[in-house]
C-alpha cells in the first residue's frame, strides 16, 4: 500500500475534477489531500464537497496570486509536512501549487513526484511576463519525474516549447482532466422545459449560451460584439438569445448591457442543468488546457462553437460535435453564430452526435481506469 498525497490550490478542484480519482485510488493506498481550507460563517472548518472520509485532508494555505512571503510560508509547510508523512507519491494540479509543491517534493526525498498541466497563463503573453512564467513552468516540469497534460495538442505545444517531452509526459486517452460522469451530466426535457419557463423563454427560442469566469481572455468581448451583430439583423428564423453563466472577475457586465437579447445570470450551482436548457455553447476563449466545460455539455447533448485553440480543439470535432472559429475573430464568431442559428436541422443531429463522442471518449469511467493504470506502473516499483 503506497501513500500518495494530492495538492491543489482550491478545494473545489477535487470537488469539482478528482473525486473519481482519489476514491479510485483510495480502495488499495493511502490518500490524502493537501489544500487550503476554509472557515464558514459558524467559524467550522469546511469539508471538501463529495470526499470520501477514508482519505485524510491537510489544510496548507496556497495562493493563486504570487505573494512572496505567504508563498515561502506555504513552501515550507509542505516541505515538513511531506517529511513527516514521508508519501510515496506527491501530485499537484494548477500552476501555483505545482511550483510549490514538487520544489518541496523534491528536496523532502519523495521518490515519484508527478504533476498534471491543464493549461498555461503564460501562453497569451509576451515579453517579461511571458518568459517569467513559462520559466515558473519550467521549474516545475524540470522537478517532476512524471507529467499528465490533459489534452494531446497541449502536450504538443509543451514539447514544442521545451518544457516537456514525450519520455517525461503523458495524455490520458484522448484528454480532459478526469472525464464526465455521464450520470450526472445528461439531457433532461423536463428540465429544459421547467427553466426556460423560470427564465422566462419560449420553447421556439434559440439560446447560445457561455458557462465561465467572465474575462477577457475567456473571449467575452468579442463574444457580446458577434452577439450584437447577430440580434441587428432581422432575417434569421428563430429569435436569438444569449445566457451569460458565470462569475464577473473583470467587471465586464456592463457590456452585457443595452441588448435585450442578452440575460447575465451570474454564477450558478446547478450549471449541469442549464446544459439542457440552451441550444449551443460558446467558448471563444485565447487560451484553454482542454475545456471541461464542453464535454460536459456535450453530454447533455449541448454542441459548442469554439475557439481553434489549442485544448479545445481536442474537446470539439469540427463539424461533428461543434464548430471551431479563429481565436478573438469577431467576425467568424457571428458568421457561426448566423450559420448555425438559420439551420436548425443541423444542430439536431449534431445535438445526438455530440453525446455520441463523449460516451466513447470521454466516459468518466474510461478516464479512471486509465488513471488507475498509469499508477498502477509506479506503485509496483514503489512496492517491491
């Protein structure tokens, strides 16, 4: 039995992505999870949602933004903690904690430190920005003895830029961080039907819609402009209307402002039911590692209009499960946007094929196993 401590920098991360994982892994080894924790307004210490009580939680302060004091704080709790838990395997997901954690890994003597990369900050920059952070990347590819990427053209550009290889590196099937679960993600009428009704929209109504942080490397405001354009002209066969989900971490709803078309319902909890609710996703975003958000819609038999980037060029299928667009194109956002809203008849099919390609790819299920599998070839040396 091995023990194999995960790190993130939020707790919603396991919540949201690693369940699947952990619990997995937690029928045959040790697990833990090193994260911050927070206090609720009673004064209790917060639980992570979902986890299992037979895997042993470490509250470790990590910080998203640098900070360099709290940073060096953080460095050393998880040096002494991965000393005096003496773990078999160290694992971190997201920049911030990835950097910390296999700096700490590394000079603790933890034999098999991995890390996961589900995109890069620094693949929109330029200049000093760009070099300082691709070189905090750097630092922690260079201090794992084995990496995960979450999509195949990610691996690719990570290669390309040298900070991995195909030896040190690894994709997981075909990507995403842990897949869907095709339970909790699926098409509901009923609930298309009793949403739309709460929001007030017509059955015959043709919903885009975004799910995400509201920000502009998200594609946000290119997104509103192809919008606007779209809801000008008056030629289209079905009305046009676009749900905005999510939270604005860039003051960004005044430009959802002045069109009638356009309702911002802020951040929702339920977002998997609003995937039965719309007719398309969109996702114009400057950079993604994969884009969960459009598998998980796609099982619900939500198609996406998506940027060409890399990440989610992985996650949609040009003209099978969706629609690629140029990156920050305005213009070829609403030629999409005009395209798919005048050929319905498309869409249904595409609506069927979409969930299609998830069951066969990007099944939960799949995605574990494999997970367990790509353990299961280190914990054997580990063991013996």
């Amino acid at each position: 039995m091995s023990k194999i401590a995960f790190v993130v920098a939020s707790p919603e991360t396991i919540s949201s992505f690693l369940l699947a994982y952990l619990h997995g892994l937690a029928e045959q080894h040790q697990v833990h999870v090193i994260c911050p924790l927070y206090y609720n307004e009673q004064g209790e210490l917060q639980t992570i949602r979902g986890l299992n009580h037979n895997i042993t939680v470490h509250n470790v302060t990590i910080h998203r933004d640098p900070k360099i004091f709290a940073d060096i704080k953080s460095l050393l709790s998880l040096h002494r903690l991965f000393k005096v838990q003496a773990f078999d395997v160290v694992h971190s997901y997201t920049p911030k904690a990835g950097l910390l954690s296999q700096i700490s890994a590394y000079f603790a003597g933890v034999q098999y430190r991995f890390h996961t990369f589900t995109g890069q900050v620094w693949a929109t920059k330029t200049g000093l920005a760009r070099f300082f952070l691709k070189s905090l990347d750097k630092i922690t590819a260079s201090l794992a003895t084995y990496c995960l990427v979450d999509s195949p053209s990610q691996q690719r550009f990570l290669i390309t830029e040298k900070l991995l290889t195909k030896n040190n590196s690894r994709v997981l099937l075909k990507g995403s961080v842990s897949g869907v679960n095709l339970q909790r993600f699926s098409f509901s009428a009923q609930t298309r039907s009793k949403l739309r009704a709460e929001h007030g929209f017509n059955d015959d109504d043709f919903i885009f819609m975004f799910v995400g942080r509201l920000k502009v490397d998200k594609g946000v405001p290119e997104l509103i402009a192809a919008f606007n354009q779209l809801t000008a002209e008056s030629h289209h066969m079905l009305t046009a209307k676009l749900v905005i989900i999510g939270s604005d971490e860039e003051n960004l709803a005044p430009l959802l402002t002045g069109n009638e078309h356009i309702h911002y319902l802020g951040f929702k909890a339920n977002v998997h039911e609003y995937y039965s609710f719309a007719d398309i996703l969109s996702l114009p975003s400057h950079r993604e590692g994969f884009g969960n958000v459009i598998i998980e819609a796609a099982a619900c038999q939500l198609p996406a209009i998506a940027s060409n980037i890399y990440g989610l060029s992985d996650a949609v299928q040009d003209g099978y499960s969706g629609y690629l667009h140029q990156v920050r194109e305005q213009a070829d956002i609403y030629r999409l946007m005009s395209q798919v809203l005048n050929n319905p008849e498309v869409i249904k099919q595409m609506r069927q094929d979409a969930r299609v390609r998830v069951e066969q790819t990007f099944d939960e299920v799949l995605l574990v196993a494999a997970f367990l599998a790509f353990y299961q070839e280190f914990v054997i040396e580990v063991n013996q």
